[in-house]
C-alpha cells in the first residue's frame, strides 16, 4: 500500500476531530457553521472528484513522468532543496491557476463549485468539480517540463491540498506578522466572499505575497458574506458540478454570433453577448428585497437514517483506495477499469452521491431511488467480491445492512409529514 493511502487512512479521523473541534469552538462563540445538508453537499462533490481522480490519475503521472524523463531539458535531482524550491513553483501555478479560473468561463464553470456554498467550513475544502483535475494536470504539467520529478509535483500538490484545511475557517482570527507572508483563514474568507470590495481577490494557496506582488490582495475588514452573487440551491452534486455548464452553453446556443459563442466560454463570469442576458438568479429575496440564506431543512430521524447510510458511501471509498494502492504504482487504466472490486466500489459511489441529495431535499421517488442504490450496493458487492475469500462474510453483512436501511427508509416515508425541527 501506497504511503499516500495510509496518508489518507490517518487523515480521515484527524479531519472528524478537526470538524468536531471546530463545532465546539463556534458554539462557544454562538456560531452556527455547518448545516447537515450542506456539509454531506460538499463531501459529495469531493468524491465525485476523487473517483474521477483515481481514474484519471492514471494517465496524468504517465505524462507526467514522460516530460521528466524525456523532454525535460534539465531534469532537477530530487533534494530536500529541490522539494522547498518544487513547493514555491507549486504555489505560483497554483496561483495562477486559481486566479484564471475566476477569469475565464471555462474554467470557472469546474471552480464555481468550490464557491456555491454559502458557508465556510472545513468541509467546504472538498466541495470541487472533478473536471478540475484535467485542467490542475495541465497547469502542473509545466512542472515537469521544468525538470521537477512526478514525486515532487504529487506531494508538494498534496502539501497545498492539506494547507486548504487550516485557510477555510471560520473561527480563526487575524495571525499579526504571519499575515504578511502565509496565507491565513482571514485572507482565504475574503476570497470567498460575494461582497463586491472582496470579490476575485486573495488567490494564493500557501503565500500570500504572491497576491501582493500581482495586485490581488485584499485585507479582510469585517467578516464577508459566502458564496456566489447569482445563487445555488441545489443539493445534488452532479447539478454543482455542472450548472454553470448548462448556463454557458444556453447562453452560447441563443447568441447569434459565432464569435460570441466562443467568447461565452472564453471571457470572464461578468460578461455576456449583447444579444443575451445572463440567466436569472436563483437564491430568493424577502419583503425587503433581502438574499434569504439558502437551508434545507432535515428533521432528526432523516438526519440519523443519512449519516448511517453516507458511513456506507464512506466506506467504499476508503476501499477503492485499499483497491487502488494494492495495485501498484504500475498500473495501467485499462488494468484499473478491469477491476470488478474497483468497478463495484466506483459504481457505489456515485449512485449514493446521486441517491443522497434526492433524500435530503426529498425529491419526488426519493424513496425509489435510494431503494434502488440499496439494490444496488449489494448486487455490486457480489460482482465486485463473490471471489474473494472475505465475501463470506461481507455479502452478508452488507446484504443485512443495507435490508435494514430499506426497512428504515420504508418507515421515514409512511410517517405523516411533521413540522421540520432541526435545520
């Protein structure tokens, strides 16, 4: 097993305490950071990015190494020099990356989902579109090609990932002199804010100088409001992941001209054709004219029946790593696609992405869909694992398990409608 995957392993519990952590200290300050539906939003969105990932993965270290091996001009040894320098070039693409990705809409239309949520949280670090991956390999492929070795690139990558942890919060305050040169949670809230002064500002993953070199440094004043000006009240991640999409391709269908409907997918988010309005937004107003906060509401027993069943999704994901790291490093796509444990693992979870959002904003059929991804975990567990010498007792267990989620669904949906208690 990859060192990466035990990474990971030790890293889920160290992020549940880090999360329980940052709930005790909000109550204290009377702060309400998470909301159930939101947060299960944003895990989802990261492991529709991670499944892609572990897939796509695949072919970006093969070109990766390629360009080191082949075209590099001059290949840099790997050094513990070498891997400072890699971490500052990592951060400079990075911030670039960052920077264009707010001012170009096809690029935006993957990063637009990392701004959608409307809280701050740990758990808004995973809420990101899988078609970033294929555009963050095109940016770090010119690592490569200035000679850094796919160890360098992959873990001063990872290194920026987990940095992510400790910008998006909410409870921590302004850090004196560190401010001048790290990037700290104050700087990253403002880069999340959709008040105008804030607004496409605060780029930099690790230092926060490079946004005082190049213009794009703000200085948090007071605490902004979060998310995106036009709206999105969705819980569904596939609709996250693709509703800007469908924004840009409407909009590029109704203009006349060729040039603009290139130019809808090239310019910037604030720009649209003459002949085009930009769609109408969608969060809701009060009386006054006021942006209601967008919550969806979840009652106490769908609450418990949820976060029994996400523990399922969770752990077919902590699985397909297992898979995919006792593969080796060698692994082809082909070989990894082959794979029924890798196959039924994926299929599980993206089912349950798709099957949890129906639940929480309690679609029409929710109860026939999350039936069918019921279903479907055991009759994919039985292809994926009806060879291995475990399957005696997993296809039991998951076959009981998930019987009785059915059971439970089946009861929270006969149940006369109550008054919603918890949001």
């Amino acid at each position: 097993m990859t060192p990466l995957y035990w990474l990971i392993i030790i890293g889920i519990p160290v992020l549940i305490g880090l999360v329980i952590l940052e709930n005790i200290v909000a109550k204290r300050r009377n702060l309400k950071l998470y909301t159930l539906s939101d947060s299960i939003t944003n895990l989802c969105c990261g492991l529709l990015e991670r499944v892609f990932d572990i897939f796509f993965s695949v072919i970006a270290l093969i070109g990766f190494n390629y360009i080191y091996e082949n075209i590099a001009p001059f290949p840099i040894e790997l050094s513990a020099i070498s891997w400072i320098i890699g971490l500052f070039v990592a951060d400079f693409i990075a911030y670039w990356f960052h920077r264009l990705s707010h001012e170009i809409n096809f690029l935006w239309a993957a990063h637009i989902v990392h701004h959608q949520s409307e809280e701050l949280n740990l758990t808004t670090v995973f809420r990101v579109s899988f078609l970033a991956v294929i555009y963050r390999a095109c940016f770090f492929m010119w690592m490569a090609l200035a000679g850094f070795d796919v160890f360098t690139i992959v873990t001063t990558s990872v290194f920026l990932g987990f940095y992510q942890l400790f910008t998006h919060s909410r409870v921590i305050g302004k850090l004196g002199i560190i401010e001048k040169f790290m990037t700290t949670p104050s700087h990253h809230r403002v880069h999340h804010a959709r008040n105008e002064k804030y607004m496409d500002q605060n780029y930099a993953h690790i230092f926060i100088f490079w946004d005082r070199l190049f213009g794009t440094f703000v200085e948090e004043k007071e605490e902004p409001d979060y998310g995106i000006t036009s709206g999105f009240e969705s819980a569904n991640a596939f609709n996250a992941t693709f509703s800007y999409w469908k924004n840009l391709i409407k909009r590029a269908r109704k203009t006349k001209s060729l040039r603009n409907k290139i130019n809808v997918f090239i310019k910037g988010p604030e720009w649209t054709p003459n002949d085009v309005e930009h769609l109408p937004n969608q969060f809701k107003t009060d009386v006054n004219g006021d942006r209601i906060p967008h919550k969806i509401p979840v009652n106490n027993e769908k609450r418990a029946y949820l976060l029994f069943n996400i523990l399922i999704t969770a752990s077919s994901f902590v699985a397909l790593l297992y898979f995919k790291s006792i593969l080796g490093k060698e692994i082809t796509l082909i070989e990894l696609i082959s794979n029924k444990s890798v196959i039924s693992l994926a299929g599980i979870i993206l089912i349950s992405v798709f099957a949890h959002s129906r639940i929480i904003e309690d679609k029409k059929f929710a109860i026939l869909t999350d039936g069918i991804r019921l279903g479907s975990i055991i009759s994919l567990t039985i292809f994926g694992f009806s060879s291995f010498s475990i399957s005696y007792w997993l296809i039991p267990l998951v076959t009981v398990y998930s019987s009785l989620m059915f059971l439970w669904l089946i009861k929270i949906n006969i149940k006369p409608r109550r008054k919603i208690l918890r949001a």
